[in-house]
C-alpha cells in the first residue's frame, strides 16, 4: 500500500511505478483505490457487464500492471462540480441520490460498495498495488476512512501487507510530514509502515544526514529510498496533466508554454475534465495552459478542453476577457479545437433544463462559432470504442482525413448541427456524427486525439514515448532509487 503525508506527495507515480515493476517480475498484480477524487476519467468494463468510469490513475496503473482495467480497480470515484459538491461515482455509475447526501452521511454506502470490489480483485490477483487519499493520518476523517484505513485493514484480513509513506521533500518539512503522520496512524496499522520514501528531492543526498538515522530512532521505521525530482517522467499528474493552478481573477501568473513544435494554448478554466489526455502533446508542441487572455497572444492553436461544469466555465470565459480572443483567433483562420464541453461551448446554443450538468438553465448562447446546439439530460453517455474522422475534413485540418483511432467518450450533452455550414467530420463507431468542422474550428465530442501516435504525427510530424516506454521508465526509476532487493521485499505474494 502506497499512503502519502499529503495530496500530491507522489502516490500515484509510486504506485503505477510499483504495478510495472512487479508485472515485469511475472507477478500477477493489479492497482485498487477505494476512492478518487478527479475529473479525470477513462471508461472501462464494469463488473455488470456495461461500463463505467473510473480515476485515470487507476486506469494508467492497470495499463502499467499490464491488466485490462475495469470498474473494481476505483470503486468511488468523486468528481468535483464546485468547491462544495461533487458527483458520486459509484461502481462506474454515477448516482445522483448518493451525490445529494452529507459526505459522513453517505461513506458507509459507500465504504460497502469498495469492499466489494477489493474482494474480487483480491481473489483474483497474487499483488494489489493500494493508493491511498490524501493522508491516512487526517483524524478528523478516520472513522469514515476506508480509503486509507480501511483498505489497509481488509488487506491485512487477506494475508500480508506491507505499507509505504511518501512524502514530497520539495514543499519542505518532509521529516516533521512523515513522523506526525507516523505519530497519528492508529495503533493496529502503525506496525504495517515498512519504511519512509522521500520524492521530488533536489541537491545532494548526503546533506540529509542525519535526519533519516534521527527518524528511525524515533519510529523504527527505515529511510527505504529517495526519489530525485524528475519532471518528464511522461505520465499526467493524478488530478490533471501538469496540473495548472486554479484560476481566478487575482492571480496574474503567466503560464509558461512547454515542448518544441507550434504554440499550443488550452484554456485551464476551474472545472477542467480529462486534461491527461494532453500529455503526449506535451512532447510535440509548446503547451501552455492559458488563464488570460494576454496568454493567447502568439498560439498557434487554442484548445478548449473537457469541462465538468460546461455553463460555469463559459461563464468564467467570458469575465476573463478570453471569449473575444478566441473568437478572434478564429477569425484570423488559426486552428481552434474544442473537445466535449469544448465543443460544446464553440456551439450557438446550450440547454439545461434539468440541471444535467450542474445548475439548470434554459438556452444560454455558446461561443457560436460552430452552428451547434447541445441540450443536458441523464444518463451519461459513456462509450469505449474506435472513431473514426471522414474524408470531408479540410485546412488546417485536412490531415486527419481518414484516421481511425481508439477514443471515448463521457459526456451529458447531445449535441446536433443546426445547418450545413457545420460539415461532419468525425464519426462514432455506428456511423453517427460526434465531430463538426467549420473553417478553422473544429470541435470533436470524444476524448483520446493526442493520444493516438498517428494523430500526432499527421498533425506535427513527431513521435513521442509510448505508454509501455513510460512505464519501463518508471520502473527502471524504482528500481535504481529503491533496489531491487527492496522492491521484492515488498511486492513479494
């Protein structure tokens, strides 16, 4: 089991670290969560035999373990629709009752759903790799904690588990992170604790002396590994690619663009959904994650990415000034992209009567730059399956024509062309349009473009790592930072 001393501590990047290292010693592993928080979402089978949605971590980590990722892997997964509410996502589906209830009025539900799923998995893999939240050490939280303490306890109840704590040297205050969350960990799991990792560190290791000899003494607990700080590891953070900050309007921070190859802006609006799917971009164009309009000057793109919250981010658009710049980008026949809630928004018209996306409303006018209306209704539609784009497609978008690619999609809006100006592009696997194209605009209802090795070089003429090559990458990181004795010590059936 992976814990963290906080969010952002490097869970996640561990553990997916963790499922390929194990799957490269022939171990029959698998990740599990019992509870995410992310709009960062991939669909995956479901025990019922549908699909559902699940963390993209927990996807990544399947993909790293080199097993089909399915629902049990992230039971619960929690996704954000404003500071205080969010979207339950129970066993794939989303449950809108669950998502009404007080949050300690609903974890026992809740906590009876994730067992479940560790148990089938448990039954059917030698290894799970846990992630932990947050930190197991948050008190106030314990009794309702089945994410932390939970999982470690019915663990425990199936043979033995052996428990790693990170913590991210970066932020300072490592030492004092680690021995408190030690101090506070309940009395039958503080034994569990098999040793401290420290991530994210810079400089020279021997300066650390003698903290790692003073933290063993005082908690018997060993120093197992430290992780320098590696920032192109290649894989999305758990709560989004290079997670940009939250925007808002006092903070002026200019974003700095990343990569080689054209000037790539998406706009980082407060409710951004599936943002990892703009990782390998990262390595074949300069991405900037744009929050103002003055970051727009000079794109050679812009992109409009997922949105949780379609009319809450619209809005945010338009007070930040960035609508106009977009509109006029479009007008100077630069390529604008909009996927999902971005298409969404580049639409005349969007519809809200039930409140399907978050707060009801009646038509509000989108960007209108595509001729599109979109109109929320439950249930979500969630889909795994190829698309493909026709041969309609024109510049600058003409070299996508004929593509067929894996995507998916997970979305509330049913989207429809309101005249003939908006030309369909991309196609669903039952032939059904999911993409339109209008002069330089195109907008595409699934996720997964940039993920595609072909899409990238039709578009920019680059190759970057494939997924297996980052997770090797990962694994041989582990390997040369934690050993390899360790690693098996840990991960041993």
């Amino acid at each position: 089991m992976v814990w963290g001393a906080s969010s952002g501590a490097g869970k996640s990047l561990l553990a997916t670290a963790l499922c390929r290292w194990a799957a490269r010693q022939g171990l029959d592993v698998a990740p599990f969560k019992a509870q995410n928080m992310s709009n960062n979402a991939r669909v995956v089978p479901a025990p019922d035999g549908g699909v559902g949605e699940i963390g993209s971590a927990q996807y990544f980590q399947a993909l790293a373990a080199r097993q089909p990722p399915q629902v049990d892997m992230n039971p619960v997964l929690l996704k954000p629709e404003r500071d205080t509410a969010s979207q339950v996502v129970l066993q794939g589906r989303a449950d809108a009752a669950l998502s009404r209830r007080p949050w300690r009025e609903r974890s026992a539900t809740l906590a009876a759903a994730a067992r479940q799923s560790f148990e089938r998995l448990a039954a059917r893999h030698e290894v799970l790799v846990i992630e932990g939240a947050g930190s197991p050490a948050e008190i106030n939280l314990a009794p309702q904690d089945f994410v932390n303490l939970g999982s470690a306890r019915w663990a425990r109840e199936r043979g033995a588990l052996r428990a790693l704590l990170v913590a991210d040297i970066d932020r300072g205050g490592a030492f004092a992170h680690l021995h408190g969350t030690w101090a506070l960990l309940p009395d039958d799991l503080r034994g569990a604790l098999a040793g401290f990792v420290l991530n994210k560190f810079r400089g020279d290791a021997a300066l650390l002396a003698p903290g790692p000899e003073q933290l063993r003494a005082l908690t018997g607990v060993p120093l197992l590994g430290v992780l320098p700080m590696w920032r192109e590891h290649g894989l999305p953070d758990e709560d989004g690619l290079q997670a940009p900050p939250k925007a808002n309007a006092q903070d002026q921070q200019t974003l700095p663009a990343a990569g080689q190859g054209p000037r790539v802006a998406v706009i980082a609006w407060p409710h951004l959904s599936n943002v990892d799917e703009f990782q390998p971009l990262a390595g074949a164009a300069r991405l900037r994650w744009a929050r103002h309009a003055a970051e727009l000057d000079g794109a050679d793109w812009i992109v409009l990415p997922g949105s949780k919250q379609v009319s809450g981010d619209l809005e945010w658009l338009r007070a930040h000034g960035l609508a106009e710049a977009i509109a006029a980008h479009a007008r100077r026949g630069r390529p604008l992209l909009g996927i999902c809630g971005g298409l969404q928004m580049l639409g005349r018209v969007l519809d809200d009567p039930e409140g399907a996306d978050g707060q009801p409303h009646g038509p509000l006018p989108g960007l209108d730059l595509l001729p599109l209306a979109t109109r929320y209704a439950a249930p979500k539609r969630l889909r795994a399956a190829p698309v493909r784009f026709g041969s309609a497609l024109a510049a600058p978008w003409q070299r996508l024509s004929s593509l067929a690619l894996p995507a998916y999609e997970i979305r509330c809006g049913r989207t429809a062309a309101l005249d003939a100006t908006a030309v369909p592009v991309l196609f669903d696997a039952d032939g059904q349009a999911i993409g339109w194209q209008r002069g330089s605009v195109l907008g595409i209802a699934a996720h997964g473009l940039f993920e595609d090795a072909a899409v990238l070089d039709a578009l920019f003429g680059r190759a970057v790592r494939t997924l297996d090559e980052r997770f090797d990458g990962l694994a041989d990181f582990i390997d040369e930072h934690l050993g390899a004795a360790t690693l098996r010590a840990l991960l041993q059936a």
